[in-house]
C-alpha cells in the first residue's frame, strides 16, 4: 500500500465467500481508472475454515486490509468495522461477489457531493436484468428494485447494499448502519430512510455499474430461512424507528400473518434490542421526520392508499 492516503475505500463483509473476495477486489482495482487511489477494506465476519476471503498476493493483496472477526457480527456491524479502518475520502459500500464497470471510481468522483449518496446501477451477473436501486414497500418495511430508470431527478428511497457510495464524512455523521438490528436484512433500506431524513439526498446513476452474482433459488430459500427471525425483527425495528405510530400495528400484523412461527421470537428481540428508545433517539436527532420522507416521495401503502401523516 503507498504512503498517500487513498481517495475511495471499498469496504466489503465477507462471510465464507473464499475466493470470489479475491476475483471482487481485482475487479475494483482492475477497472479502476486510477488504482492508485483506490483501497480495500475486508471484514472476514467469521467464516468457516476453508472459505475465509483468499487474495492472491501482489498488488492487490498490498492494497487490501482484510479484519477478521472471531464472532459473527453480521452485515452492518461488519460494514462499519470497515468504515472504520478505511482511509479513503469516499465509501463505496459493495458486497464480496461483485464486479465493477470501467472506470468507476471517476464516474463515481465526478457524480459525488458532500450530501448525496449515490446508488449504482446493479446488473445480475447471469442475466441481463438490472436493478435500479430501490424503492419502500409500506408498512411491510421492505423494499423492491426499481426495473426502469428513475425519472429526471434520478432520485430512489433505497441505495443497493451491492453499490452505495457516499463521502466518509457523510457515513460518520448518520452513525453507519444500525447495529441494533441482527444478521442480514432490513440495514440498506433503513440506513437509506435515515439519511434523507437527516438532509442527504440519494441519487441513482448509471455511469457505475456493478455485476452481482445472486444467489441460485434453492441457495437463497435455504439461506433466507436460515435468517428468518432476525429479518422479521429487522423489518420490526426498521419500522418501530420511522412510521407513524397508527401504522407500526398494521406493520406487526403483516409479519405475523406471514411468519407466525418467527413474530414472538422477532417481538421478544424487538424489546431487547430497545427498538422505542431508537425511535426516541432519531426524532429528536433528525430534522425531517417520516411525513416529510411520504411527501418528497408522494408515497401510498403497498396497497394503494395514502400513508397516514
């Protein structure tokens, strides 16, 4: 790694990912117009032996800072323990199973402001289906990719977890993502709702393009059932943090009607993990509350009616 401090961090969690961290970061500094200003930040968050992130020495292992945790933090605490150990100016948020459009880092430079988080165009690497950052699903508190180009303003609810880029700055003053919540799920799109609650705006560009590899089918039932309680309490504290109180009932009814097997344990860690005192804490922090997120937006439920402000 040179002396000079690096322009762009990518910051990466890895968990029994192996190789494919390595064929991740050669890409990003591969397509890199100027790799000399690019690092990597690795958070190996606990993988088995055998599928811990292996890169090949050489000039992308000197420029890599891999960290490795002896328990496993999950996709947000993982992200952040990145953060912090990443000297760049600018944060490009990706996962371990990416590739990267030539010359990212400029475009991505060139499109960057000190309020503006961008969110990159994500391509599946088996397809030509492309994802153009997301939009919330409410009450439900989830999220679905937008398949068509946003409008003149290019502006989108939720920034991709496979291609969010922000200025460092940015990312420490919103506190990084919420450590409160557990495992996988929930993390992009609360993370997103806060920052355009905090003054940011979150813009998608296409002149950044990220391949993903997703799961296969079968691979991701297997995995999403794995994680089930933890992404229904996500999705419970993502909302207990944000909606209008008339609507956090609606929001648990929903989950409980489709995992009743998962909503008491999810409930339980909702308590636990202090989920009110959350929502205390970021409406007396932020300057914009939920109504005003509703009304940039002119959002209605996932049903079609207007969301109560």
């Amino acid at each position: 790694m040179t002396a000079a401090s690096p322009v762009i961090s990518v910051v990466l969690p890895a968990r029994d990912e192996g190789d494919r961290v390595g064929a991740t970061v050669a890409s990003a500094l591969d397509a890199a117009a100027g790799p000399d200003g690019v690092d990597i930040v690795v958070v190996d968050d606990c993988s088995e032996p055998g599928r811990r992130p292996e890169i090949a020495d050489g000039p992308a292992r000197r420029r890599t800072t891999v960290i490795r945790s002896d328990r496993h933090l999950g996709v947000g605490a993982a992200r952040n323990l990145a953060a912090r150990h990443a000297r760049g100016r600018v944060l490009f948020v990706t996962d371990a199973h990416t590739r990267f459009s030539d010359g990212w880092d400029r475009e991505a430079l060139r499109l960057l402001s000190p309020a503006r988080i961008l969110s990159v165009t994500v391509r599946d690497s088996s397809s030509e289906w492309r994802g153009y950052g997301c939009r919330l699903v409410i009450p439900y508190m989830g999220t679905r990719w937008n398949t068509s180009l946003p409008g003149p303003a290019s502006q989108v609810h939720v920034a991709s977890s496979a291609g969010t880029v922000l200025e460092h700055a940015l990312f420490d003053r919103l506190g990084g993502y919420d450590e409160g919540m557990v495992q996988y799920g929930g993390f992009e799109p609360e993370f997103s709702v806060r920052a355009w609650r905090f003054g940011a705006e979150i813009v998608h560009t296409d002149a950044v393009e990220i391949t993903h590899r997703f799961k296969p089918k079968d691979e991701c039932t297997a995995f999403v059932a794995s994680r089930r309680t933890a992404m229904v309490h996500n999705c419970l504290r993502f909302g207990t943090a944000h909606l209008p109180e008339s609507m956090i009932l609606e929001m648990v009814r929903l989950h409980a009607l489709e995992f009743p097997d998962h909503i008491q344990a999810a409930l339980t860690m909702l308590e636990q993990r202090g989920a009110w005192r959350r929502r205390e804490e970021l409406n007396a922090s932020l300057p914009n509350d939920f109504a005003w997120f509703v009304r940039h937006f002119a959002l209605h439920d996932q049903i079609g009616r207007p969301v109560p402000l």
